[in-house]
C-alpha cells in the first residue's frame, strides 16, 4: 500500500508542476488574451485543490517536500516516509517539466533560457529582488502555507474544506510573491524546471530547497505549539 501513497505523490506533483509551470510558460503572456499573474496564481492554487480531492485520501496531497517536512517538524506526519514522499515528489516534477519542455519547444521562437518558469533571486528575480529578500520571501511564505495546512487538516478542523483552504492559500502566496521569486515555496516544483534551464537556475537552485525546507519546519512547530493536539495525521486513510 505504500507504494500506492508514493505515486499517488508523484502524479499529484506532476499536475501541480505542469499545469502551475505551464500557465507561467505557455499562458501567461500569450498575445491579446493571456492570463498574467492572477491567472498563474490560481492556476498553482487550482492544481492542489484538483488533487488534494483526487489523492488526498490515498497520501494525503503533500505535492511538497517543504509540506512533507513541516508536517514530520509538527509530528502530524511520520519522520520514516519523509524520504521516499520527497524523491516521489521531486521525480513527478521532472516528468512535469521533461512534458512541458516538449510542449513549449513546439512553438516557434521557444527559447527555454528566457526562465520557463524557473525560481531565481538577483537578476532573475522577476523584479530584481535580492537574495536575502528572496531567502526571507519563501521562508516566511512556506511557514504560513504549513500553518494553515496544519489548521485546515487539524482533526478538528471544518469536514471537507482543507482543499480550498490550502489551495487559496497557495493562490494567494503566488499573488504576493511571484514578482519576488516566481514564487517557490515548493523545492520538488523548482527542480524540474531548473534541470532543462542549466546554468543559473541550477546554481540558485540551492535557495528553493534551503528556505522552503526552513519555512516548512517552522510553520508545522509553530501550529504545533499553537494546537498541542497532535490528530488529523496526513497521510491518506489506512485500508481497514
């Protein structure tokens, strides 16, 4: 049954990741009729709604490394399923992303150096943000995310909302944070895009896994001080 969770993980971090990454890349600013940033912002904030109802029930919808490990930090988690959710997680975006990249490639004038949809900081930060500015962006951004997955998940939380939460959560942090980092918060989505870019995405790469991976920790501590009450644990329902 485990394995059923780690590809429930993989298929739901292959949609967040092709369809979030590919309304940035094919979307965004297509002529006359784009969707721009709000459109990409609720497109990311859509896929995990879409999936937290598809295989929530099957893993638990983590879509995240940064999740997966906030949730162990805030014990609503086990710290033994951490690795293979993550390696889950981060093979669904590369597949996302190898699609995406055959894709756009079709498209005259493709030029898959312009970004497609990578995270950077400097002068590939969307408007030239810093990197401590970016590092302190998607540390505080993952740690909201976490807080609010552990409320909205919390076993005495309102039945059936968590997705829409969650997913309005994700909607607003890309409103907030795209013109900072294109907005990460989610190591496995940053992967898959900087492996087909090279060069600088790779090298700044290292930022989208630390600060991530930091928020994620703190919000699931802090929501765990916060509600000692360690129910709701998320991680799909065990077959009786």
């Amino acid at each position: 049954m485990e394995a059923r969770k780690y590809a429930a993980e993989l298929i739901g971090t292959f949609w967040l990741t092709f369809a979030g990454c590919g309304s940035a890349v094919i979307a965004a600013s297509f002529p006359q009729v784009g969707i721009g940033l709000l459109g990409v912002s609720l497109t990311f904030g859509l896929s995990v709604v879409t999936m937290a109802y598809a295989i929530g029930h099957i893993s638990g919808c983590h879509l995240n490394p940064a999740v997966t490990v906030g949730l162990a930090a805030g014990r609503r988690f086990p710290a033994g399923h951490v690795l293979p959710y993550v390696i889950a997680q981060v093979a669904g975006a590369i597949a996302a992303a190898a699609l995406l990249y055959v894709i756009a490639s079709g498209a005259p004038g493709f030029d898959v150096g312009k970004g497609f949809a990578s995270n950077g900081y400097g002068e590939h930060s969307p408007g030239q943000y810093g990197m401590v500015v970016c590092f302190i962006t998607e540390v505080v951004m993952t740690a909201m995310f976490l807080f609010i997955i552990m409320g909205a998940t919390h076993g005495k939380a309102p039945a059936g909302f968590a997705p829409l939460a969650i997913g309005l959560t994700l909607t607003m942090i890309h409103l907030v944070s795209i013109p900072v980092t294109n907005t990460s918060v989610n190591p496995a989505r940053s992967t898959g895009p900087a492996l087909f870019v090279g060069g600088w995405a790779l090298g700044q790469l290292w930022l989208f896994w630390l600060a991530p991976l930091v928020g994620g920790a703190l919000g699931g501590v802090a929501y765990r001080w916060l509600s000692e009450e360690p129910t709701g644990v998320v991680e799909g329902v065990k077959p009786a």
